[in-house]
C-alpha cells in the first residue's frame, strides 16, 4: 500500500515514459505482428489495472506484477530491438516500491534473472553471442535499486509515525476522560491530588512526546538515521505516558453515580472510529439490562482496554461489543478479526480485566487463534451461577 498520491504520481509517470520509449523503438524496427501487438496491450492492461485502485490492492499488485513478468518475457521474444529490457525496469521499480516484506526482495531477484535471460537469448538471436552487460547499465540499475529502497524505507517510517501518533490521540482521549471522571468521584483533596499528578507526569510526558514525533517528523526526509533516533525517543516517553495513565486510572474505583454503559460506549466507539478507521459494531439487546453503576462502569472498562489492545496489536478493521441478559443474567462480549494468538498471555490489562469482573461477581475469558483474532466472553450472573 502506498501512503498519499506522491509515490502513485511518481510510478505513474516513470511508466509513461518507459512504456513509450519501448513501444516506440520496438514497433519502429519490428515488423507488426499479431502476438507483439497483443502482448504490448496486456502489459497497457495490466498496468491500468493496478493503477486504477492506485497500489492499494495487495493481491492485484501481486498478480499483476507477476503477470507483467512473464508478459516482458514473451514480448523481448519476438522484439528485434534491445529496449525491451525497459520493461523489467519498470517491474523492478514498481515490485520494490509496493509489494510487502520479504516478497519484495524474492521479487527482484526473479526481476533481475529474467532480464539477464532475455537479453542473453536476444544477444544470441541478433549475434550468436552472449555478451557481457555493459558497466554502466550496471551502475544504473544499482542506483535505481538503491534509490527506490530508500523511498521505500522513508514511506515506512512516516506510516510508522502515523500509527504512534493515532495511539497517542486515542492515550490522550482516555487521559482526558479520566480526568473528567476523576473530578466527579474524588473529594476535593483526591481531585487536587490527582489534577497535580496530571500536570506534573502526564503534562510534561505528552508534550515531550508531542515535540518529539514532529522535530522526527521533520528530520526524516532529510536524515533517516537522525529520525530513527527521534522515533526511539518517542517510544520511550509514550510507554512511559502510557503507564502513567494505567496507575492513575487504577486509583480510580468508584463510578459516576449518573453513568450510563450504553451511552459511555457509543461515544467511546464513534471517538475510536474517528482516530484509527477501525470498524466497530455495537450489538445490544436491552439498553437497560439492570445493572449496577459499577457493574455498568466496570464492564466499561473492560471494553475500553479491549480496543485498546485491538489498536496496538491486533492489525484488524472490525470489532464487534455484544452486550445481552436480563435482570439475572447479563452476558458479555468482545471480539476482533485481527492477527490473534496461540498462546495468551495475561499481562496488566487482561489482568485488570479479571479483576473488574471479579470484583462484581462475574466471571471471564479470553479465547483467540492465530489468523483468527481475540475473543472475550464474559458474564454477571445474580444468581450466583459461573458462565
């Protein structure tokens, strides 16, 4: 995938001006023939195929990448003219530029093996000999290489910036809620205390990160390294940020007496979608299913620590909150379609999780597979039965 127009636009116009090199000196000195005529206007075909989604179709590129291959092949076949092997350049820039790790590499091996072929098998056709590429050539093609690598990396580390920036807006989001909450449960004293905690820890942590990502974010196309280094200082103070709202959210035990579950977790779903694009479903089939303010607000919580690890690991684009019961049995769920995992392991925010539910007399689970995604199922049963 690419990020933004400026890489499409580029790869747009070097094909342009490959394609019609090649066509031209070709058809100007190989006599027209059906295949040659056919095989240039599936390669056209191919290539408008890719770009019309604009690279943002992994499986097209992967298959109309490989289609050119074989097509550049077949077309230096029957051409009688060298500057077919414009074509695998163009296969080389576009494979390097949009296919995913590590395929790209295998990609242009393949590439640069079926370039050599050709052209040794036109050498062979035109003079009966295979002759050595000229140093020059050589040169270029390495600089190509080197420089669509290094946009390539640039492209990565902006998406990576991106992405640590969502999960500081979403932190940001939750520090604010918790404060809003922290100065209508707390006494006067509590509310000082924590407000002073705030603007001491968090206030500074998140402008220093704040500062961070955009003098990284500044030096990344010009200096690589230089921003990396910025990137890993970002790491440091969001991790830090962000372990300082779980210990201020865990001081926080009581609920607002006028908290509303189904209300709460609209707002926190449509906030979410707006920041990171994941999609979320809400399914409930009560909007009062009578539950207590802490049972509503626990419950809260254990969705709330659920997207979060949704955002920061799973890599999904929908997920899916079920809230159902009645008065005696209110059952729970949560679920992703993101990379899930063989072996779970309860760190503090699953941990928390238990511990909410617990503290309300429920109980809860965690179940996910690899390649499936995370399930939670929980249940608050009055009548003092286990799920």
């Amino acid at each position: 995938m690419l990020d933004g127009g400026f890489m499409f636009k580029m790869l747009s116009g070097v094909k342009v001006v490959l394609y019609a090199l090649v066509f031209i000196r070709i058809f100007r000195e190989t006599p027209s023939s059906f295949p040659l005529v056919l095989l240039a206007l599936a390669l056209i075909a191919s290539s408008l195929w890719r770009g019309f989604y604009q690279y943002d179709r992994p499986k097209v590129n992967m298959f109309t990448l490989h289609l050119d291959l074989i097509l550049a092949f077949l077309f230096s076949l029957f051409a009688h003219n060298g500057s077919f092997d414009k074509l695998f350049l163009v296969c080389l820039i576009e494979g390097i530029a949009v296919l995913p790790k590590p395929y790209w590499i295998a990609y242009t091996i393949m590439t640069l093996a079926a370039n050599a072929g050709s052209v040794a098998l036109y050498d062979i056709r035109d003079s009966g000999l295979v002759l050595p590429p000229e140093f020059a050539q050589i040169l270029l093609i390495g600089f190509i290489i080197m420089l669509v690598i290094s946009e390539r990396m640039q492209r990565e580390q902006r998406l990576a910036y991106e992405k640590l920036s969502e999960e500081l807006r979403y932190l940001n989001l939750q520090l604010q809620e918790s404060i809003a909450w922290s100065e209508s449960l707390a006494s006067e004293a509590e509310r000082q205390r924590i407000a002073g905690e705030i603007h001491d820890s968090l206030g500074h942590d998140l402008t220093g990160l704040i500062l961070t990502l955009e003098a990284g974010k500044r030096l990344m196309s010009r200096d690589v390294e230089a921003g990396n280094t910025y990137l890993d200082k970002a790491l440091q103070v969001s991790r830090k940020a962000i372990y300082s709202v779980r210990e201020l959210v865990s001081e926080i035990k009581q609920s607002d007496p006028e908290f509303e579950l189904i209300v709460r977790l609209k707002e926190m779903i449509q906030g979410v979608q707006d920041l990171s694009g994941l999609k979320i479903v809400l399914d409930f089939t009560n909007d009062n299913p009578g539950l207590s303010v802490k049972e509503q607000f626990n419950i809260y919580r254990v969705f709330q620590e659920a997207l979060t690890n949704t955002l920061r690991h799973a890599n999904a684009d929908l997920a899916q909150i079920s809230i159902g019961g009645d008065r005696n049995l209110c059952l729970f769920s949560y679920e992703d379609n993101g990379s899930g995992t063989n072996q779970i392991k309860e760190g503090n925010g699953l941990k928390g999780m238990i511990e909410r539910i617990t503290d309300i007399g429920g109980t809860i689970k965690f179940e996910s597979e690899a390649g499936i995604g995370f399930r939670i199922a929980g249940c608050i049963d009055r009548r003092g039965k286990e799920l």
